[in-house]
C-alpha cells in the first residue's frame, strides 16, 4: 500500500514538470503544443547522447538539453507559430502536429527505433524505507522535478519577463498598451515551454528506456493534468501530475497495466465536460458553452 | 379579434448569476399589438430579461406564459417556433451565407411553428429583405455590409420568422439621426401589421416616439411602469436614469 | 396578420427564386460528371495492379475526407479524433467476421450502425464542449477506445491483432472488389455531403458554425443537428473502416486508431476546402498522390513529408483551395449579377 503511494508520488513529481510548460503554453498563447512531444524525446536524446559521447551525468546535462531546446523553441515560435496563432486553436494545434510528425520522424532516421537507457553506475540502487523501496535516481528526479517547478513559478512572480508573461496570458491587447511586445512574448514563453519538456526529457532518459516516441505517452498525461489542474496554473500542474501518477499507480495495481490511457482520457473527458476550469480553476481561455 | 389581452406574462422572474440577481421578482404583461419599451442603465437587466424571454438562459425563479401556457425551460428553437423572435444587440449575422440565406434562415426552421422548405424560404426571404430597404444586396454576402445594414439585417431576420413577438435589442445603437428615424418607421410599420414589439433602446427619443408603454428596471427591479409621459416624469426613474435635464426638457 | 407573403401573397414571384444554374451550365455539368463516372469505373482494367491499389486508397482517403468535413467543414467542430469510428467500423467486421462468421456486407453494415450509434451516444455529451477543447476530447475518445479495444483480447485479439477472413476470389478479382467497394463509399460520402449541403441540416449546420445563439433562435436546434451531424460522419467513417479491415486483412488497434491519419483526413478537408462538397475530395487526391507520387519512395520519411505538408498547408492555405477558388469565382458571379440588374 505505501509502495503504490510512494511510486505514484514519484511518478506524480516528474509528471508535474512534464506537464507545466505545456500549461504554460496553453494557458498563455492558447496553443496546444502537441509538438512538446517531440521536445520531451529531443532533451532526452541530447542527454542521452553526452552521456554516451562525453560520459556526461544525466543530470548534469539537464541545463544543456534546456538550453538547446530553448533556442529551438523560440526559432519555431517566432518564425511558424507567431505567423499563424491568429488562426485560432485548432490551426496551432495541427500545426504543431506537424512539427511534432517532422521532429520525431527525424529522430527515427537519424537515430533508429531502438530502445535506449541512460545507466550511471548509482542506477539500480536505492533506499529502503521499512518496506518500502525508494530507488534514488527517482527520488532525484521527483525533488529536481519539484524544484525546477517552484523554480519556474519564482520566475513568474518575480521578475519582470514573468509578470509580463502573466500579464499576457490575462489580456494580451492590454499587455501590448502597456507596452509589451507580444511577438517576443509569445517566442518566449514557447521557448522556455520547450526547455521544460526538455528538463522533464533529460530526467526522463535516467528513469525510462527513451525512443523516438518516447514523448507521446507523456504528452497525453501532460494533456490531462493540463485540464485537470487549470490552463497555465503552476499549483494545478502540481496538484493534477501528483494526482494522476497516484490514479495511475492504484490503477495498475487494481485494473491492470493496459488500463492506464484509458483511465487517464475517460478522466480527461469527463473533467472537460464537468469542470473545465480545471480544480484549482482560473480559466484563461472558455471551453463550454 | 380581442384586442389588448396579456400575450406573453411573466410571473417573478429572476434570474442569477453566480450568487448575483441579475434580474430580480419582474412581473410584466405584454398586450397583443402593442410597443413595450425596455428602459433602464446599462447592467440593469434588460438583456437578460430578453435571454430569458428568447430561452438563450433559464429562470432561476418565477413563471413565463405565452396565451395562458408556460413557456418556462423550453429551449430558445421552441421559443422561436412559438412565434417569439429577436435580434441581438451584438449582431450576429451568419459569415458565409449569403444576405438571404441568412434572413431564410428564420422561415426555414421555425416559420409556422416547424418551419417551411428551403425554396419557399429564400422566397419569403427575398420578401422581407425588400421591406427593410435591403432588396438590392439579397445575393451580398455579410462582411460586405455597414453597421446600419447589418441592423437592418438583423431584423429582417427575425422578421423571416413571421414572429407574433418580436424582441428589439438595441436595434439602433450606433446609428445616425437619419438611419434612427428611419428604423423608427420601419419599427412602427412592423407594428401597425399586428406584431407585438418588446424594444430595448437607449435612444430615448426613438424608445418615447415608438413605446405604447414602459417598464423601467434598475439593478435587476422593476422601479417604474407606464405610459412614457408618466415614466418620464416618475420621481425614481428621473434620479435612476434620466437625469433632471431630460425631465425637465419634457416636463409640462 | 403576417408581416409579408401569407400564403396568398407569396403567390406572386417578385423575386426569382435561390440562383438556379442556367441550362447550359448544367449541360456542361452533366458532361463532366459522366466524364469523372467514365474516368472512376476504368481504371481496374488498364492500369498496373500497383496503381489500382494506390487509387483505392485515394478513393479511402477522399471518402474520410468527406465524413469528416461534415464535421468540420458545416458544423465547425475540430472532430480531430474522428478516426474512432474508423476504428471501431473495422474491429465490426473484425470480430463479426471471425467471431460469428458473418458475411462481409452484413458485418459492414453493423460497422456503419455502430459507429453512428457510438457517436450519437458520445455526442450529447461531448458536442456541448466548443472548438479545440471537443477536438481534444475526440483524441482522448480514440485513445480510450483503443485501449478497450487492446484490452478486450478475447475478442478482438488485443495487442497481437486479428486476421480478418480473406477475399475468396483471385487477387484479380480482389483488387476489382476492393477499388470498386471503396469507390461507392466514396461516391456515397460525396453524395451524402452534396445532399446535407442543399436541405436544412446542411442551412442549420452552416448557421450554428457561424453562430450558435443566433441560430437557435432562429429555431435550429442544434443539439440535435450536431449530434445527427457527428451521427453521420461517424456512420460514413465506420463504413470505411470496416472496408479497410477486410481489405488489409489483418488488424491492430494502432492501425485503425490511428490519430496521425485523422489528422491526415482532417487537412485534406481543410486543404481542399472545408464546408464544400468537392473540397475534400480534391484534397485527399492533391495530398495522397503528391505523398505517393514524390516522397512516397523514400518510405521511412513519409512522416516527415507529412508534418512538411501539414505545416506549409497551415502556413499558406489556411483557407484551402476549393474556398479560395469559390471566393474568387463568386466574386465574378456576384458582378455579373449586378450587371444583369443594371441591364434591365
């Protein structure tokens, strides 16, 4: 029993820092990024690669994979996505569809489908707790994970980028009168959106067998913690990751394995019909009518 | 024919929003082939008594009746199909139809209770679209149109539905003089051919010139009703909304 | 009491009715269609069995194209996920077939059924969410639906597949059944969407997508016209689906829940023109032969073509063709109305 909690909340942790830059995209662009996919694989590649390549720790490398991710966030967004936000959501949407199929097909040609691993010695071992087992990669992974999420969520509130983010995010026409530049906005919020999944990647790529589709399956958990906490909410990705990975972890036990997708979406399709404002509920753009 | 009898009533209608009343306890009686007038400042409840009317929202207390029979909770089609019909104050014209088909829209779907075929519908369309001096743009699309045509679209659209009640949101925000007084007449011809008009206007000249009667609403209550000299003059609807220089201007 | 035309008014014409296409116009039109009819029947019988096959996946592409454009293009709802019903159409035929050794087209038919039985129950539900946040939940619709699929193995054969029945007949004669079965699909889908777009639904659906307040007081109903919509779509997509089994002859649910080929579908309407009757037809020949035709060869890119057209469509037609095309024909027509009114 405390097993399942302690591998829900660890699962929940990281699920949260995979979550909040997909949020944070949402909630200030109204853009739903399927291609954050594809930024999840990139960041776990790269550290995958200086791993190989240089020897580099994994969790050393994890500014590395932001920084790459970052630049290449903000060149999609100021040169493709910028052009065509005013299309509306389901335009963007497909959009990043696109790059994420152009992103993630690249990778299986350059890189192949094989299943790959990120093993530093400490790997396998762990800390057992009376009973429980805590294995310290992923105890690593869940406090990085929480601190990077705080981290972010200083930014925010306490520098001036942040508040213009904010400020954005509530009414983008007002941001400008102030001031603002949107465009610039709008690139960097994609950007550092894209450094996050990079993060929760190189993480990723210590706990997980990474490939090319690596990302796919977080980017539905990012979708329904997305819903379930609040667009662009920072205390509801917390919340809905830690939420989702204990529901994941009892439904394994309980369901079965195979089940999880299905819980998590019947979840996601029953919040957005019930609550869409999400459970800790500032909506910054309508969904029911 | 009985001439003057209560056609739609409302019975404490209320509705709101969150735990706020938008429109508190009305009580209102609409007489066949009369004008009513909906006065009041901005947030007093006008619109949403109109959503209410039209079925867009639900009352949250209270009755409507249509001829004696509740039209409370019908969805705003049905409502149509009764015969009630409206236009919004935010015009909502149908991008990519053209000014036709979007006016055949109302005869289409609800004209004589299910709505009549398509063709006979453009017809009737064409029709309508004539008497509101919009005969010559029939095949434009609505991009193309002015804020004053765009009004008159709007009416004609609802006209299609060949309403018995016909609700008028704001019709003539926006317009010049001239384009007032003409919808005035337009207003008034709709009228004198037996529809039954419930008009919200902040044009206070055009809401006297056309109103047979008024009920004044002030944060969601009804404060004052009547003939549109007694209202003008009324103690509570001169210090709620019209200000001393108006009364004074139409005072004796 | 009526404002205008009471039945005994509206006798008299004052205004030619909706523009009727003149009788030449329409000549012309009869020739072009007998010319497609001749053009769509032919091709088992010169081209290369390569080429059949390549065509009978167009023909599969176009009908998708054209169930979801009913969605898409009149009631304006993103249905991204609708590749549920293709989905569930195949594992139909999948399990009736195997199953309960049902013949093909009564297995079809309940693939059809099915699937419009799926959506119309889904719909109430899930057509009250707007825009994006419906198009996500028809995405969360196919992933669980898939794994229900995967996780019903004993009758579906979960994650190993299935083996549908094979065609009895030469490989001749297949090919003709199967390009011949999809071509009435998607003659059946066209037809579909040219009759939602002449009546009522097609006027109500058009409305609601521009504005759904402003059209239920017209008195649309459009609860029920979006979920008849979805209804339809998701009976044409079940159709398809279920052909798409029997002529693959093996099934896994990645196959037919498939979210990229939903998209797929989706941005051949767009391209083609979403909200017209041709449009998506036009689309999904335009994007399956220009994959087929190009890139095709270098199979392990095909992804990657893909997500290039997909972006420069959205960067360049967000429109589409066939809308950009109507823009500029109707521009013209529109003034030569006007010169016909100056004239007389």
């Amino acid at each position: 029993m405390s097993q399942i909690v302690v591998n829900g909340l660890l699962t929940g942790g990281l699920y949260a820092l995979v979550a909040v830059g997909f949020s944070l995209v949402w909630g200030v662009m109204n853009v739903v990024n399927i291609a954050h996919a594809a930024y999840i694989m990139l960041g776990a590649y790269v550290s995958y690669w200086l791993y190989q390549l240089y020897g580099w720790d994994p969790f050393l490398s994890i500014p590395a994979a932001m920084a790459v991710l970052f630049v290449f966030g903000y060149l999609v967004a100021s040169l493709v996505l910028n052009r065509v936000i005013r299309y509306g959501l389901v335009m963007t949407l497909v959009l990043t569809f696109g790059i994420d199929l152009i992103l993630q097909n690249a990778a299986l040609m350059l890189w192949s489908a094989d299943y790959r691993s990120v093993t530093p010695a400490y790997a396998g071992q762990g800390l057992a707790l009376g009973g429980v087992m805590v294995p310290y990669v992923r105890l690593a992974v869940f406090v990085l994970a929480i601190v990077f999420v705080i981290l972010f969520s200083l930014f925010l509130s306490r520098t001036r980028m942040g508040n213009a983010i904010q400020a954005t995010a509530l009414n983008p026409a007002a941001a400008e009168l102030t001031g603002v530049r949107i465009e610039r906005i709008y690139a960097l919020t994609y950007a550092i959106g894209a450094a996050l999944a990079a993060a929760a990647g190189s993480m990723i790529s210590v706990v997980y067998t990474i490939q090319p589709q690596v990302g796919n399956v977080f980017l539905t958990r990012a979708f329904v913690i997305t819903v379930l906490g609040g667009l662009g909410s920072i205390p509801g990705a917390l919340l809905g990751g830690v939420l989702l990975g204990l529901a994941e972890s009892f439904a394994t036990v309980t369901v079965g394995i195979g089940w999880s997708e299905a819980v998590s979406f019947s979840l996601l399709v029953i919040i957005l019909i019930v609550r869409p404002q999400g459970l800790l509920g500032r909506r910054f753009f309508g969904g029911v009518g | 024919m009985g001439e003057r009898t209560p056609l739609l009533v409302g019975r404490g209608v209320t509705r709101f929003f969150g735990g706020v009343a938008a429109v508190m306890d009305v009580d209102f009686e609409v007489r066949s082939g009369e004008v009513l007038g909906l006065i009041g400042p901005n947030g007093a409840g006008k619109t949403t008594l109109m959503n209410l009317i039209s079925g867009l929202i639900p009352l949250s207390r209270g009755d409507m009746l249509l001829d004696g029979r509740s039209i409370k909770g019908l969805p705003p089609w049905d409502i149509a199909r009764l015969g009630i019909a409206r236009t919004f104050q935010i015009v909502k014209p149908f991008a990519g139809m053209t000014l036709r088909e979007n006016v055949a829209m109302g005869a289409m779907f609800a004209r004589e209770g299910r709505g009549v075929p398509a063709r006979e519908a453009l017809e009737l369309a064409g029709e309508v679209l004539e008497l509101v001096g919009l005969g010559d743009r029939m095949n434009s699309y609505t991009d193309e149109l002015n804020i004053a045509l765009r009004k008159r679209l709007e009416l004609a659209r609802a006209l299609a539905l060949n309403p018995r009640i016909l609700l008028l949101d704001e019709v003539m925000a926006g317009l010049n003089l001239k384009e007032v007084e003409r919808l005035m007449e337009l207003v008034k011809t709709i009228n004198a051919r037996g529809v039954t008009i419930i008009v919200i206007e902040h044009v206070m000249k055009a809401i006297m010139g056309i109103s047979d009667r008024i009920i004044v609403l002030h944060y969601g209550r009804k404060i004052a009703e009547g003939p549109p000299q007694a209202v003008a003059q009324d103690e509570n609807v001169i210090t709620a909304y019209l200000g001393r220089r108006f009364a004074q201007g139409k005072g004796a | 009491m009526s404002v205008t035309g009471s039945s005994a008014s509206h006798q008299r014409k004052i205004h030619p009715p909706a523009p009727e296409p003149s009788p030449a116009r329409r000549a012309a039109w009869v020739v072009v269609a007998a010319l497609l009819a001749v053009l769509a029947v032919l091709p088992p019988f010169y081209l290369s069995g390569y080429w059949v096959r390549v065509i009978t996946g167009l023909l599969m592409y176009a009908a998708l194209a054209s169930a979801i454009n009913i969605m898409v293009g009149f009631a304006g709802y993103p249905a991204l996920g609708n590749i549920v019903f293709f989905g569930t159409g195949a594992y139909t035929v999948a399990v009736l077939m195997v199953k309960y050794n049902t013949g093909f087209f009564v297995a079809l038919a309940a693939a059809g059924v099915l699937a419009a039985v799926y959506a119309a129950l889904l719909g109430t539900a899930v057509l009250r969410l707007r825009g994006a946040y419906f198009g996500i939940a028809t995405i969360g619709i196919n992933h669980a639906t898939s794994e229900l699929v995967t996780n019903l193995d004993r009758l579906t054969g979960g994650g190993r597949g299935t083996i549908v029945p094979f065609y009895p007949g030469g490989i001749e004669e297949e090919r003709m059944f199967f390009y011949y079965l999809m071509l009435g699909l998607m003659v059946l889908s066209v037809f579909t969407v040219w009759v939602i777009s002449r009546n009522r639904l097609g006027y109500g659906l058009r409305a609601l997508k521009a504005d759904q307040e402003g059209a239920s007081v017209m008195g649309v109903n459009t609860t029920r016209y979006k979920v008849i919509a979805w209804t339809i779509s998701a009976g044409l997509t079940g159709l398809v689906g279920g052909a798409y089994a029997y002529w693959l002859a093996f099934l896994e649910p990645p196959y037919v829940f498939d979210i990229t080929m939903s998209v797929k579908t989706y941005i051949m309407a767009i391209l083609g023109g979403a909200g017209t009757v041709i449009g998506p037809v036009v689309g999904a020949f335009a994007l399956e032969l220009l994959s087929e035709l190009i890139w095709g060869r270098f199979l392990e890119a095909h992804m990657l073509v893909l997500g290039i057209v997909v972006v420069l469509v959205v960067l360049f037609i967000p429109q589409g063709f066939m809308n950009l095309v109507g823009r500029l024909l109707g521009g013209q027509r529109r003034r030569r109305a006007k010169e016909v009114r100056a004239d007389g």
